[in-house]
C-alpha cells in the first residue's frame, strides 16, 4: 500500500491487496478478497463486494511484461460493485452505478446504469440509494427513485439525468 491514496471514513476487508499508485476516495467500502492494481481510481462512497476483480492489462502474458501499459479504470462517485464482478481494466464506471454480482464490465458504463451479465448490459437504471428506478406511468421517459421519490429524465439508451438536484 505505499504510495496509495486511501480516503477518510474507508473499510478495507480481510485479504484487500491495494497498490502503489491506488486512489481510494473517502467512505469506499472494500470488501473482502478484492485486489486494487495500478491504475484503479475509486472515487467517493464506492462499495466493491466480496471479491470483486479489477484486471490491469488487456493480453496479459506470463512471459511478457505489461508493466508500462498498465491502464486507469475509475469508478465513479457512490458506485457499487457487486461479489464476483470483473471490471477490465479501462473502463469508467459511471456515479452512482450499479454493476450485478458476477457481471462482467468490458466498455463503460454511464452514470445511473444498472448492469449484470456476461458481458455486462444495461437491464435499467439505479438510483443513488442503489434502488431499481420505476418508470413513470404518466411518463415513460421519467424514472422514479422509490426510496426517496427523487426523478430522473431518461436522455437516451445511455444518459438519465437528475430533474433535481440532490439535496
């Protein structure tokens, strides 16, 4: 862990491997047998479930060394993680997204976005207090937080944004 960044208020696990060059935003929730490499970045109030993997090369070869073509993934801002995902090293993971255990990330990830799979897809949207966002009947493009009835206006496939500002 020399060199890395790890913020206020955070909860590292048992068996958490954090490399030098981490950044680890404050209030993250690391959870058990999750390895930080090179490049990761963790904004604020990220949860990362129990072994969660980040990769930290595209090809990686026993034989040849990939230390310089090591690539930044971030997540962003009140992100969660769920068990058994893989991020690929790269990627950004949107504020406030959530990604299904055991899902595999391959390509970015918007803000808001709810995925799983293998590869990970979108399957809806999650609100900041990581509820599954309800569809508006009077407004199909209007997405509802039922936690605290927050709205959200669905842009395109890929961007939901705020109709307020979060308080």
């Amino acid at each position: 862990m020399a060199g890395a960044v790890i913020g206020a208020e955070c909860n590292l696990g048992q068996n958490v491997f954090v490399a030098g060059s981490v950044r680890i935003g404050d209030r993250c929730k690391i959870q058990n047998n999750v390895s930080l490499y090179d490049g990761v970045i963790l904004e604020d109030d990220v949860f990362c479930g129990p072994s969660a993997v980040f990769t930290n090369v595209k090809h990686p070869r026993s034989a040849v060394s990939r230390r310089g073509e090591y690539e930044v993934t971030r997540v962003g801002r009140g992100a969660t993680l769920g068990a058994n995902c893989t991020v690929v090293c790269g990627v950004t993971i949107g504020a406030h997204a959530f990604i299904g255990a055991g899902a595999v990330v391959t390509r970015d990830v918007p803000p808001y976005a709810m995925m799983a799979g293998v590869p990970a897809r979108r399957i809806g949207w999650a609100g900041p207090h990581g509820e599954r966002l309800v569809a508006a009947e009077e407004q199909p493009a209007v997405f509802v937080c039922p936690a605290t009835g927050r709205r959200f206006v669905q842009i395109d496939e890929w961007t939901l944004n705020p109709l307020e500002t979060e308080s």
